[in-house]
C-alpha cells in the first residue's frame, strides 16, 4: 500500500510571537511521531500554488488582508495570528494538498498532507456561519483539495473527525452537489455549528452529513456512528478519492475537547477506509492526539486490519445516529 508525507520545514514559520497552541512544536512533534513508528520515509516537499488558486476557495478581499498583514506580526482576530512566514507556509499547505489529491488520484494509497497552518474553520470571506473567529486556520486546505478532487474526478467525499465542526469546509462546499462533506465532531463546542438539520444548499441536499456527538463520547460512541453513518454513504458515493480533514484533538489526554478517544476508533476509521484512495489533510491534534492518534490511523490504513473491538455506545450516541439516520434517510440507504 503506497503511503507518503507531503511536508515542507515552511510550515514551522508561521509562528506565534507568545505562547499560542497553534504553533510549530505540533508539528514537530507530529513529525516525531511519525518517525518513531517508522513511518517517516517517503518525504515529498511540496511546490507553492499561485496565488490565484487561493481565489478559488477564498474572497479576493479575505486572501488580501492575510497579504498585507502577513509581512509582520497580527492577529486577525482574538484566536488567530499570522506571522511574515504566515503567506509562504499557507501556499505551500495549498501545494501539499494539491499533491495529495494528485498522487491519490495517481495511485491507491494513503498521501499525508502535514501541513500548517491548519484551515477546516475557514470560510470563503474568514470565519464561516456564526463562528466567533477563524479558530486557528487561514487558508481551507481541505476544501482546495476537494475542489481539485472534483476537478479531476468529477465529485468528491470529504470526511472529517477533528473533534471541532469543519464549519469554513462545509460553508465553502454548501451548495455543491458534486461535493459529499461527512463531519463527526463534539456537540456544542466552537465553532457553534454542524447540527444534523444542516444538510446542504437548495439542490445539494444531503450531501452535508453532520454527526455532532455528545460530550464525553469514547471510541465506543465513535465507531458506532462511523460504522452506522460514515461507512454506508462512503460504500453508497464510491468515492475517488476522498479527502479526509484529520484533526487528533478527539483523543484522551487533549485539552480543547472533552472527548475520550483512543487509538481505537483511529486505527479503526484508517482500516475501514483501506479499500479508498485517501488525501489526508492536517488539522487538529496538540499533544497526545500526534502521539498515538496520528500513526494509529496510518497503521491502521496501511494493515486494512480494524482491532477488534465490542461497542457499547452511549444511549446519547445511539440517539445522535438515530437522528442522522432520520434526516439523512431521504437521500442515503442507512
């Protein structure tokens, strides 16, 4: 099974002047992970898009005003900075997730996009619904990567367990009915959104899923809804390939989220989508999540092997699936 990282040492300049828990040292400690598990070998340096592809995905004034603030240290908003390596890392993280989708497209395999700075709360003009900011992101990395994925293929899946709402990817891709955005995420937390009554735009109905899970859901409540939800309509699309927005802050011991996963429903989502061609686009994930989540997924693509494992979901779970399976049904088999 082909596997490859597409990473480039610009990611770790678009750096915080003070303590921010969106800074270089996630990556780097990504990169740790993945050297430890001996998954650290085939190393692609990504080529810089043209800033006119950033017109595809963002508003001319929104891709502006990181321009011009990028030469020095700012903050956009009260979450999120950018930094004079921000503009160059934000359009090497555009040419990682091109090469990604490429290389999906080329050969089945598993293609890591790690990249900074992260984008899934990135909405066509900056912050996307009612989210209070952009939450860390500058550019939508995942949302390029399936405009390229359509591009070339026709339509896309995009699939997303960060444990906060992809909200920027799914305003970016609302109206599209070419474009199937599955988000599994926690309840109630920010960025505010990603209900299972938000669906799609007139004409792309259902082709928004949205699986916002309880408070304190483990790998039981997750793999019960991947396994009921994701897994259905991801065999029923037959997706080429699917972009996956991948986000480890869901995992025990992560402190921006309440949710307790373990390598579990990780090594379990990458075994079940072995049969796919995957472009994984990096999210979240700060501390514990890197260690273990992140070769968890990896391993677990590459082997196809999900460890077995006896679900019990909470009774709050199974209500949220049922939900889904409700709204979802007029347009899904589930």
């Amino acid at each position: 099974m082909a596997f490859s990282t597409i990473y480039s040492p610009a990611f770790l300049e678009h750096r915080p002047r003070d303590y921010h828990p969106e800074n270089p040292e996630r990556l780097m400690r990504a990169v740790e992970s993945l050297k430890r598990a001996g998954l650290w070998e085939s190393v692609i340096e990504p080529e810089p898009i043209l800033e006119k592809e950033l017109l595809r995905v963002h508003s001319a004034k929104y891709v502006n005003l990181v321009k011009s603030l990028s030469g020095k240290f700012a903050y956009i908003d009260l979450d999120t900075y950018v930094s004079p390596g921000t503009w160059e890392a934000a359009l090497k993280a555009f040419g990682a997730a091109r090469k990604a989708v490429e290389l999906a497209l080329k050969e089945k395999g598993l293609y890591l996009a790690l990249v900074r700075p992260p984008g899934h709360h990135a909405g066509k003009s900056g912050r996307a619904f009612s989210a209070p900011t952009l939450g860390f992101c500058i550019f939508n990395n995942a949302a390029y990567a399936a405009m390229v994925a359509e591009e070339k293929a026709g339509r896309v899946l995009v699939i997303d367990f960060d444990a906060h709402h992809g909200n920027g990817t799914q305003e970016i891709l609302w109206d599209d009915p070419n474009a199937v955005h599955i988000d599994l995420h926690e309840r109630g937390i920010y960025p505010g959104s990603g209900y299972e009554d938000e669906v799609g735009g007139k004409g792309a109905e259902g082709t928004k899923i949205n699986l916002p899970m309880p408070h304190y859901s483990t790998e039981d409540d997750y793999i019960h809804a991947w396994d009921e939800v994701v897994l259905p309509i991801t065999h029923q699309f037959k997706p080429r390939p699917i972009v996956v927005s991948a986000g480890f802050d869901g995992f025990l011991g992560e402190n921006l989220t309440t949710l307790r996963l373990s390598e579990a429903f990780f090594a379990h989502a990458g075994a079940t989508l072995s049969s796919y061609s995957l472009a994984v686009i990096f999210e979240g994930g700060y501390s514990v999540g890197l260690d273990k989540g992140l070769p968890a997924f990896i391993k677990g693509y590459l082997s196809g092997k999900a460890p077995s494992v006896e679900v019990s979901p909470s009774r709050e779970a199974v209500l949220v699936v049922e939900m889904v399976r409700k709204i979802q049904g007029e347009w899904w088999e589930l």
